[in-house]
C-alpha cells in the first residue's frame, strides 16, 4: 500500500476531470427525487413474514447498498442457502421514472471520491437497502449446494427479513457467520475444480479513500471472506441460470476462452517469468494452480485476464446453451440488482419460474435490451477505472522526476508494459529486446496528473 499526499489537490481536480469526461451523473433530476421518495413509502404487502430467520450481511466496511443477506442451514447431507437479495422491483416500476433513469446509467459507478448511484439514496441506501436498522423486503431464493458442490433452486418468495448484523471483509470472523459458512465455500470450490472452472482473481491496482480523507494505491489481493462471500452468490447465480435456462427464458452472462495464439502467447509469457507450465496442462488447468502472492504467477495472472474476450449478457436462444467459459458453467447475475439493472430483471424471472407464474412480459422485453445497455455501462466503468488508476499514478510520482526504480517487464505482446518493484505502478514503455520476466531499471521521465500520464525510460 501507498498512500497518497496530494497538497495542490491535483487528485481532486483530477477526480473532477474524469466525472466530466465520462459524463458521470452528478445526482439525479428532480423528478428522479421525488419518484423515489414516493416509492419509499410503499408499504410491502405481497411478503412473507421470515423476520425470524437469522440473517447477515457481509460487504466492504463502508458500504451501505447492501444487496444481499444470507442465512444457511443444514438438511440432511445438504446445506440450505437462504439468499435475501434486496427486492429492488418492489419499489420501481417497469416504466416509471426510477426505471427510465436506471435505464440510462445501466450501473452504479465508482470512484475514489464517491460513487454514482444506479437508484437514489432513499432507494439504494434505505427502504431496499438490507441494513440491520430495521425489516426489509427482499426475494429469498433458497438454493441447495449438495456434498458435492452442485447447486439446486428449492424455492424463490418476496418476503420481510431482518439482518441481525452487518458484517465487514476486513473484521469478520469465524463466530459471526452462519454455521455452514466456511463448509458452503469449501463445497463450492469443491464443485469448480471438479467443472473445471478457470476463474483468476490477480491483485489489481485500487485507488481506495481513507478515513482520513487521503487516498492509497495498491495491490490488494482478495480477502478470504470475500472469496468465501463470492462462493454464495456464485451459488445464487448458477442455480438461477439453470432454473431459467430449463424454462428456456432468461438473461445471461456468457464469456468465451482464449483462442489457440493468445493461449500461445500467455505459454511464451509463463516461460519468460520462469514459470514451468507442461505441454500437456491446459491453460484451464494450469491457471488454476497460479498463486497471486507470488510476484511473477500474479503477472501471468493479470496475462491472463488480458487475453481474455470478456464477458457479456446473452438473452435466451433456442437451441442455444449460453456458456461461460472461466465458471465452466451456466451463469447469471442476479444477486446485486441495487447495482446493476440486469439483475432487477433475472430475479423478477426467477420469481416467477420457481412459483410457476408466466415471466411478466416487461422482463421477456427487457432481455433484448439490456445486453446493449449492459455493455456499454460495463465500458464506462472500466474506462472509469482505468483512468481514477493513472491519475493515482501520475499524482504519485509528480515531482520524482530523474528519479529511477525498479521493474519487471509482464507483456512484450501488446507494446512493453513494466510493474515496479516497489511501488503500485504499472507503465508503458518504449523500449526494444526485452523479454517478459526481465528486471530493468527506469528513470522517470515525466508525471503529468492533468494528463494522467506517466513516462518511463531505460536508465
């Protein structure tokens, strides 16, 4: 970790600069307002009373746009996941002006210095929100994860819950979860290795505020919590892929593997970090053995995530049978409808597949479009992302200029792209001769936070 100091408020400025670039909404219309503080006095009345079932929540310390609760018990041989996902439906409207204005930003944004919401507060961070400060309605979908790992949706129902607590990544422990935590997440991976499923978590850079009001980069690899957390909505979201795909509707998450010369590149990659990788591994295989902790496996691994042709939203095709090839499964996403407009649509779905009602033809609609809106949120974000990353970098390294550092190079197929050895930064380079895995020594040319640029030469 680096901490940022940023005196002349360059960063800010910066901040302030990308929001206006990438026509980051800054709140919402009026109209937008009042919509949602009507729908905030909806009173759920199609619910089921399951206040007495024990659930929490576990998220990022400060986040208040809480998604998903979750409780767990044990039936027999199987463990029971009863998945509260926020019932953002309840309170939007197919048409109205909170739907028509989640249609236009498609996704909640992020930055360093604050997000920009899908929904208002009073939506995303109140009456939807499953905070511990009072019952909230959700859509429990209970989904059963056998021995083995394989996942089953037992029954879908609008329903009032109560978090018991709200949990953080960072200080969560053993105690405070559900029993069956750690064994439901154990089973998971239990299942993916036995798919085959090639997902790679890297370490990737993060420009993350403080309490304190300064800022650090870093590399932050996942925490376990976070990964044991992911296997319940991994769980969620392949149980409800298949219950929709079994009743040929629905909305997909779809991602194809690499072909033949990026899997070729990513070998000449491995051998030049010194990494063994047998002829006779996969590239599925093998990179499920990569250890992120590991400086040159953590390369290979963002390589990897490189080559990759991203995922992307399917709707239902006859015939067709929608494939993601990291999960090496049938994949949705559902669990996070306070933040991505998709899901609101695939748990109305659910809902309705696992109580035998038609789809509501709104949903059926809905499923044409959204990949298009999906996509193009999904850009902004990352194009968001990636430039918050080089301000970060930029406003780091102003005024070390002459200054050298070490590096590795990680890529030599796509221009030359180096990391530091010591600091959170990684750069493009314009250089010749160079091997992936080679060590160098940079100067510092220059480090512009206006145009979130960097420059780096051979010392």
């Amino acid at each position: 970790m680096k901490s940022l100091t940023d005196p002349s408020q360059a960063l800010a400025t910066g901040l302030a600069k990308i929001r206006t670039e990438f026509h980051v909404p800054d709140g919402f219309p009026a109209e937008v307002m009042a919509a949602a503080e009507a729908a905030a006095r909806r009173v759920p009345n199609q619910h089921a009373d399951r206040t007495d079932m024990p659930f929490v929540t576990l998220d990022p310390a400060a986040s208040t746009d809480l998604d998903q609760a979750f409780s767990i018990e044990a039936s027999g041989g199987d463990l029971l996941l009863h998945y509260a996902i926020a019932d953002v439906a309840w309170f939007v409207e197919d048409g109205d002006a909170l739907d028509r204005e989640a249609w236009t930003r498609g996704e909640t944004l992020y930055l360093p210095d604050g997000k920009a919401g899908l929904y208002p507060p009073a939506i995303a961070e109140g009456v939807a929100s499953l905070l511990p400060d009072g019952p909230r309605p959700a859509v429990i979908f209970t989904v059963r994860i056998a021995e083995d790992g394989a996942t089953k949706l037992d029954v879908a129902e609008r329903a009032i819950i109560q978090s018991r607590a709200k949990l953080a990544y960072d200080s969560v422990k053993a105690a405070d979860v559900p029993a069956g935590f750690a064994e439901m997440a154990r089973r998971m991976a239990m299942n993916e290795e036995r798919r085959g499923a090639s997902r790679v978590d890297p370490p990737e850079q993060e420009v993350e505020r403080l309490a304190d009001g300064t800022f650090k980069l870093s590399f932050r690899p996942l925490l376990q919590s976070e990964q044991d957390n992911a296997a319940l909505s991994l769980a969620a979201n392949m149980a409800i892929a298949d219950a929709m795909l079994a009743h040929k509707t629905g909305l997909f998450r779809v991602m194809s593997e690499p072909d033949a010369s990026k899997v070729q590149r990513l070998r000449n990659a491995a051998q030049a970090l010194g990494l063994s990788w047998p002829a006779s591994t996969s590239l599925r295989d093998y990179q499920r053995t990569l250890d992120p902790s590991n400086r040159q496996q953590a390369a290979l691994m963002l390589e990897i995530r490189h080559a990759g042709s991203g995922a992307s939203y399917q709707p239902y095709q006859e015939g067709v049978v929608p494939w993601h090839e990291a999960m090496a499964a049938t994949y949705a996403h559902a669990t996070a409808p306070l933040r991505r407009l998709a899901d609101r649509y695939v748990v109305r779905c659910a809902l309705a597949i696992a109580n035998g009602q038609p789809v509501p033809q709104a949903v059926t609609d809905a499923f044409t479009g959204l990949p298009k809106v999906m996509g193009r949120a999904d850009a902004r974000a990352s194009q968001i992302n990636h430039a918050a990353i080089d301000l970060a970098e930029a406003v780091m390294l102003r005024g070390r200029e002459g200054e050298t550092f070490k590096a590795v190079v990680t890529d030599v197929n796509h221009g030359v792209r180096v990391q530091l050895a010591d600091m959170p930064v990684v750069a493009s380079l314009k250089a010749s001769g160079l091997e992936q895995g080679d060590g160098l020594t940079l100067r510092l040319v220059s480090a512009d936070p206006d145009q979130r640029s960097i420059v780096f030469e051979p010392a």
